[in-house]
C-alpha cells in the first residue's frame, strides 16, 4: 500500500495516513482546504498565527528583500541591515534593560542556545559545576536534544535509551515551590546553571501561574545564583495582551527565548534575549575575551527578519496586542459560561490562551475532531483539554462560537 513521503511531526503515522487534512490556502484567522472546507484557525496554527494569514503586505516584503539580499549569513564579521534593524527594535521592546538578542530559525534552537549559554556563563565565569538545568513538569520547550531533556512531557523523553539525551536535567512539580527548594538542596546550588519555565504552560494544557508562584521562585533563583530563563515562544509579541508575558506576570528573566509570534509565522524564526551579565563578558574589547560559539546557517536572514520587522509594525499599527487583550475577555466570559457544564472538569484561561477540560466520558481527541466538521480547528492538548488560542484579528463572535460549538458537541453526549 502507498504511504505518503511526507514523515509528519507528532503523529501516529498508521492513525493520520487516510485522514490527513490538506491546507491550501489561507485568508485571515480561515483556512481552506483541497475538499473545500473552509475552517475558523481556532489555534492559530501553532500559536503563531497573531496577525492572520495571508498578507499581502507580508508577502511584498518578503519579496522586496529577496530581490536586494535574499540571503547572506550573519557569522563572524558578517552583518546585514535587516538583522541588525530587528535585533534593535527588539532590544527596544524586550521585557529587560540593555538586552542583547540572538537569532536563529526556531523555539527549539532559542532553547537549545539559551541552555548552552547558560552552562557556558557560569563555567566563563569559573563556576564550572553549575550546569544543571531544572524544568517544571508538563513543559514543553521544543523537541531539539535540549528540549526533548528538559520536557516535562514524559513522552517525549521517552525511547531514547536514557532518561534524558543531554544530562544533568531535572523536573519539578509545575506549581510547587517546595519542589523547587527541596530539588536545590538534593542537588546543590552550586550544581544548577539555570532554571526554565513558560509563563503560562501552553501545550501541558494551558497553565497560567499561580498567585506568587514566580515571584517565590525568582527570589530563590536569585539567592542560589541560579539563572531564569522565560520560555516565551508561545507568550511573547502579544499572546497575554502584554508584550511579553514576563512584563504582565512581573519576571525578571536573564534569557527570554521567543520565536513563532515574532514573524507571526510567515518565516521561520527564533531566537533570544540575554541580560547585560550574560552578555557582557563576551563583549569585553579585550583579546582574552570568550566566544560564545552559536550559530546556524539561517541565523540573521535578512528576509526572516525583514518579515519580523514588518510583523512587529502590523502588532502596533493595528493595535492588535490591545486587541489579545480585549478578546481574552471575550473568551474568559465564554469559557465560565461553559464551566458549569455536567462533562467540564475546569477551565483555564491565561491571555489569549484557553482550555477546556473535559471529564473522563468526553475524549478531547473526539471533541476536536467533531468541531472540524463545523468548521473550527482546535488542538487536544495534554489531560484531555481542548485548546483555544485564536488569532488576534478574530472577531468577539468567532471566539464565542468556537466555545459554543464545544458546547453544542459535549450536550450532544449527554
Ligand atoms: N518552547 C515552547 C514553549 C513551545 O511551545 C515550543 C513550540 O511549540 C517550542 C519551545 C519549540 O518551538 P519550535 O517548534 O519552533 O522549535
């Protein structure tokens, strides 16, 4: 029997083959595809989608820039005016003072790079034991070696002959503070480079922070001279109607990693924000200075960040992260309507990301396979929940109809 080329990422390849969904285009927070179905992005893609598809002014610069420099890399001495007109707009809006960023093509190469450079600090600095990395359980931080360590979702650790491809990482309960303070005495302060965490958990199931969690959790971090790293390739450039999570949930971070809402996914770009104490030693003018030694073909493309620059103009023209704002409210108001439902178990919601768990006698998986039949993509997210996270440009009604066709399918069970 034929079987496609295309090895899919995340599936059960015998599960999708004959029910594969072919997009063909896209318009807006819609989607078409090869059968005519025309579905509302309930997910924005992978939560990139912020500003919508289909732009035709993202699609013009895209092709302006390729016609002046379609590509050069930015390693060593090289340059080019459009990493660097990024790299300043986003020192300008990081959620940290006197930022330096660094590029590459994804969330799971910002992580990669943000844990590297946080070993590589503290041995710089000749704290050579410090290399330790702690996540919270339920994570999700990308599925490169790195990312695939620290996952706090077990199955993606799993199958690969140990517990962990990159060793010395560890997980703690995702709400716990304890656990945080009972890890660093198992393993020592003096053993732990960093500490990595999502403002709000995203594909875990959609996990705002508790109540002072991280301000507890920073003070610690601080104490114990462990570095805090914000995962904010979900949050960052406008999920939780802030800039950057970090600013609305009050953190102080040493690295930001960010990437998908940065282009809003017309390109393919990741990359990090590092505070002046990481940074600085590597920018000494002195020649015993060290080299942090990153760096990926795509790192800096011109045309990648020519899209983030045109991305981050459309945010503000448009006052769209002002618009995530509004139309959490509009799903935070749908969502405590259907909380009282007899198969809801809770709802979560943390900016423009929501989640609906269902009881034991509705599947997510089911759930969201019926609401493509009328017309809305959602996402089964980890502990039987349903994922919402629209795209900014959706209308109040979209928002509601999507929780109200949820609605319509768990009554049906009933
Ligand atoms: N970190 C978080 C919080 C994510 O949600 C993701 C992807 O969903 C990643 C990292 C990895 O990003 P990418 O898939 O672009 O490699």
């Amino acid at each position: 029997m034929k079987t496609p080329a295309l090895w899919s990422a995340q599936a059960h390849m015998p599960s999708i083959i004959d029910r594969q969904i072919r997009v063909v285009s896209a318009q807006g927070a819609y989607l078409t595809t090869d059968k005519g179905s025309r579905l509302f992005d309930g997910t924005s893609s992978l939560w990139y989608s912020n500003i919508g598809h289909g732009r035709e002014e993202m699609a013009q610069v895209a092709y302006e820039q390729m016609r002046t420099l379609d590509a050069y890399h930015v390693f060593g001495r090289y340059t080019n005016d459009r990493a660097v007109e990024l790299s300043e707009k986003l020192v300008d809006i990081a959620p940290m003072d006197n930022a330096k960023v660094i590029l590459n093509s994804g969330g799971s190469d910002a992580i990669d790079v943000a844990l590297k450079l946080a070993r590589r600090y503290w041995n710089h600095i000749g704290r050579k034991t410090k290399t330790v990395i702690i996540s919270r359980e339920h994570s999700y931080h990308g599925l490169h070696a790195y990312g695939t360590s620290v996952a706090g979702l077990d199955f993606n650790r799993e199958g690969y002959g140990t517990d962990s491809l990159v060793s010395g990482t560890e997980r703690v309960e995702k709400h716990s503070t304890t656990a945080f303070a009972e890890a660093i005495e198992r393993i020592g302060a003096e053993n732990i480079a960093a500490y990595i965490a999502e403002p709000i958990l995203g594909t875990g199931g959609v996990h705002p922070p508790q109540e002072g969690y991280f301000e507890e959790i920073q003070k610690m971090c601080r104490d114990n001279e462990i570095l805090f790293i914000a995962d904010e390739v979900i949050t960052g450039f406008g999920r939780t109607g802030s800039m950057f999570a970090s600013t609305r949930y009050g953190l102080q971070p040493d690295i930001v990693t960010f990437a998908k809402g940065v282009t809003s996914g017309y390109a393919a770009l990741g990359g990090i924000f590092v505070a002046p104490r990481l940074w600085q030693p590597f920018f000494e003018r002195n020649a015993n200075a060290p080299i942090y030694r990153h760096g990926t073909t795509y790192s800096g493309h011109p045309v990648t960040a020519a899209l983030a620059l045109k991305n981050l103009e459309i945010l503000e023209q448009e006052s769209l992260i002002e618009r995530s704002a509004h139309l959490e409210q509009v799903l935070s108001n749908s969502l405590s309507e259907i909380e009282s439902h007899e198969l809801v178990a809770s709802t979560r919601v943390g900016g423009l990301l929501g989640a609906i768990e269902l009881r034991d006698i509705a599947q997510a998986e089911v759930i969201t396979d019926q609401l493509l039949d009328l017309g809305f993509i959602s996402r089964p997210l980890r502990g039987n929940s349903v994922q919402i996270s629209p795209p900014f440009i959706s209308t109040d009604q979209e928002v509601r109809s999507l929780v109200e066709a949820v609605r319509y399918l768990l009554d049906d069970i009933q």
